[in-house]
C-alpha cells in the first residue's frame, strides 16, 4: 500500500477512533493490473472528489484501496448477523474495507467503502475477492435505485483488477467503492452487545445518534429513540421497495442499515410478472426473504435490534423488554401508512379519498395481477393512459378482461390524476434480463451494454424514444430467473 500526493482525499478516521473494538486496521491486496470500468463522476463531484483524479493511477489506487491518503486508517468492520435466521457471532468485513469518512457539503459525513479488496481476519475461508458481474449488478441497481429516489447506498466505481476469480467457473476480479452514510448495521449492535460491554454498546449507540438520528439525543430516553427512529426509516424503505417491486434476497441482520439505506445489493431483483411469492435468490431455499415476506423479515430483524439494545432501555430488564415490545409494535401501522400513502400516489388518488377504500382497491387490484401474471412495472405505467381515457394498454395485460374493466372503473370513479401518476410509476428499472445481458457483455470486455442501461434507469420516469426495449417485461424464452450472490 502506497501514500496518494497532492490532489487527494481527505479521509476520516471517526469510526476507527471511537468504535476501535469494531474496527480492525488492515489493508487492500493490490490489484496485478487495475482497469477502471465505470466511474460515477456526478457523485465523485458531489463528494469533492476530482473526476479526473479518479482516473489517473493514484485515484485507481484509491478506488482499489492500495493507494490511500496520508492520516486514513482502512479497516475491517466487526459486526454478528442473523443469517437467514441462523446466529453468526462473529461475521465482519470479509472482503471488505472501510476507507475512511468523507466530509460533505452539509457537514454529514459518508463512509467510503470497498467491497472485494481481498480477504480479511473475517473472511471465514473466503478468497476476499468479488468479480466483475456481481460489482456491475451492484452498480447498476444501487444507481437505479437511488433515481428511483429510494434510500440507497451509492456507488462510485468498479475497477477491474486483473486478477482472476474462481467461483463455479474462473472469473475477471474486480473491486466496487461504494459510498453511505454509514455502515452501521443491526449486526454492529449485535456484535457489541454479545462482548457484554455496555459502554461499547452505548458509544456504538451514541455514535449512531449523532451520524444518523441527532434527534433521539434530546428524548427522555435517548436509546429508545435511537430504536423508534430506525424502526420507522425501515418501515418506510421496505414500504418503497415493495411499491416498485424490489427483492432484496438477503435481509440478514447484518444487511439492515442502521440509516434506512438499502445495502448490499447480492442476488437482487425486480419482480416481472407479479407474484407475491417470487424468490430469486438461488440459496434462499425456504423462501424466507420472498418478495412477500420482506415487510415481515424487517420486524424480525429489528427485534433483534431492541434486544441488543434492552440493557441501555432501562436497568430493570422487565422493564426495559416491556419498552422494546411496545415499541416494536409500532412497525406495521407504519409500514402500513407508508405503503398505503405510496399506494394512493401510485393510483393518482386525491387525499379525500379514504385510506380504507385505496386499501380495498389495491388489494382487489394484486389479486388480479397475480392471477393473470402481469408485469408490475408496466401496469402501474400504462395505468396512467387509463387515468387519460384510454384503458385499453392495460387490458392487454389481462386475460379476465370484464374482471379489470370493472376494477378500472370503480378507480376512475375515484378521479385519479395521470400527470401525478407518471411522476412515481418508473417506464425504466433494471430488468433482469437486461442486467444480465449487461453483465455477461461487460464480463466478455463490452461495456456497452452497460452503459445504455444505466442511462435508461438514471431517469426512470421520464419515457424517452428509442429506448422501448428498456421499458418492456422480459422475453418468454428468459424463463424462471435466478441470482447469486457473488460470494
């Protein structure tokens, strides 16, 4: 590892300081022959970071983790996880590194972070090292995701390393630098409660008030609200994730973000046809992270969470369980409010309509897509013709026509507002056969691809000609679609 001359980065050492027990120092494998692939350069300049720096070889060293600025401490984040329900004590940053934090304009501080920089004291048998498609995916659906103005981590590059992968067959490495306003998780909370060091805990938890959610410092019980604020920024995001039709395939406790930002997007997809049950994780045998099951995979997680908490709710455990559970239940009518408001918009439907009658339309309308398989996103997206006069893009989506024509016009009645609709229903999300067609073609060295999908999904609601195969369901010949987790 090398020190970067001027220009450079100014980076932060804040976790590495106050959370040392959570952080251990190590540095990036170097890269044989590093080949930058794709750079966000509205984000490197959002984040006062030279584009053109970025590109020259010490901003490759940077993006890779072997050329790091003089004062940055890199480090392994320590932290446990539930693991499709089964505890891990000690998971941590495997193939990971934090580089440090990076000042922004407003005075937030955000995490600059590297995935498959090589393995780590963490890495449990791992190689440490991630290849070239799994990076991309993960670009191109965490950009998507934050057009679709979703609380999202960021990414800012993938860099070939030159290095050859093996998974199930030998793969072109690559290393991804991600940015978020942390990388705090459920699983940090776990791990320093499992030390059974309460000051641990209580600074990790201090620490997370003040990045994340200053205002629980100025509750009666401060850590109470620390748990009520990321309770309610989950509810939110699981709502928003299933409005578009997003899986994330792997809600461990060690995915869930102590932020409300979505993070580490692995064998992630959108649904296609709606199916309320769809798994595209290829080791999700049991379904236990469906599309369907996301909202209740969320509440387990963050039961998890208030239980690593209980000895900083209140001294007496009784009493401090009692809080918890109080406070843990306030996650469905919030998660509820925030769907059914995200429903409400998606339908165009004024605010003088009741929320129990846009409940009643929108569960009538989900049994009729899952019974006729229809694409979620282009539904919700034509449904804006119907809101004009014309319902007749979306009853060819349908087989049971009398049953949509009727559920159409009991919506009609309800004076819908088609211009409101088309500014939160997306003409373009990362499709899944597209993506793949994406990343097989930038594995094969042709990025181009790429490239026109990510211009088609960094402005996801404004329709733009030449770009229809963008906005269409996948082939019948895609066939059942499954991911993997690059791992």
């Amino acid at each position: 590892m090398s020190v970067a001359p001027a220009p450079t980065v100014g980076l932060g050492d804040r976790f590495a300081r106050e959370l040392a027990e959570l952080a251990l120092p190590w540095q990036a494998e170097e890269a044989p022959a590093p080949r930058l692939l794709v750079l966000n350069e509205p984000l490197a300049t959002e984040l006062g970071i030279d584009p053109g720096w970025l590109r020259g070889p010490d901003g490759i060293g940077l993006l890779t983790g072997t050329v790091v600025p003089a004062g940055a401490t890199p480090v392994a984040q320590a932290y446990s996880g539930h693991q499709f329900g089964g505890y891990s004590p000690r998971l941590g940053d495997g193939r990971a590194l934090l580089l440090g934090e990076l000042s922004g304009d407003d005075g937030g501080l955000r995490d600059l972070h590297l995935k498959g920089s090589g393995r780590t004291p963490f890495a449990r048998g791992g190689d440490g090292l991630a290849a070239v498609g799994p990076m991309l995916r993960e670009y191109v659906v965490s950009e998507a995701m934050h057009a679709l103005g979703i609380p999202t981590t960021r990414s800012l590059s993938v860099v070939a390393t030159g290095r050859q992968v093996r998974r199930e067959t030998v793969l072109p490495g690559a290393v991804l630098a991600r940015v978020a306003s942390s990388h705090l998780r459920v699983g940090s909370f776990q791990y320093a409660r499992a030390t059974g060091d309460v000051d641990l805990l209580r600074r990790l938890a201090d620490h997370a008030i003040s990045r994340h959610h200053p205002e629980a410092a100025r509750a009666e019980r401060p850590y109470l609200a620390l748990f009520e604020a990321v309770l309610s920024a989950q509810a939110s995001l699981v709502a928003r994730w299933m409005l578009v039709g997003f899986v994330h395939g792997v809600m461990n406790t060690d995915n869930m973000t102590i932020s409300g930002e979505t993070i580490d997007y692995g064998p992630c997809a959108f649904l296609d046809a709606y199916d309320p049950e769809t798994v595209y994780s290829s080791i999700d045998q049991g379904g236990r992270y469906r599309y369907s099951n996301q909202p209740l995979a969320a509440e387990w997680n963050l039961a998890r969470l208030v239980e690593a908490l209980l000895p900083l709710l209140h001294e007496d455990e009784e009493q401090a369980v009692a809080l918890a559970v109080a406070a843990l239940q306030g996650f469905r009518p919030r998660y509820e409010a925030a769907r059914t408001a995200g429903m409400r918009a998606k339908l165009g439907l004024p605010g003088t309509v009741d929320d129990g009658e846009v409940s009643a339309l929108v569960e009538d309308l989900l049994a009729l897509l899952a019974r006729d398989h229809v694409d979620l996103t282009s539904f919700f997206r034509a449904l804006g013709s119907a809101a004009r006069g014309d319902a007749e893009p979306t009853r060819l989506l349908f087989l049971d026509l009398a049953a949509i024509d009727a559920w159409t016009a009991r919506w009609q009645e309800l004076g819908p507002d088609a211009a409101a609709m088309d500014r939160v229903n997306p003409v373009y999300i990362p499709r899944n056969h597209l993506v793949e067609e994406a990343l097989d073609a930038a594995t094969a060295g042709d990025l181009g691809p790429l490239e026109r999908l990510l211009d088609a999904v960094s402005a996801p609601y404004d329709e733009r000609p030449g770009l229809e195969r963008y906005a269409g369901p996948a082939p019948k010949g895609f066939g059942a679609y499954r991911t993997f987790c690059g791992t």
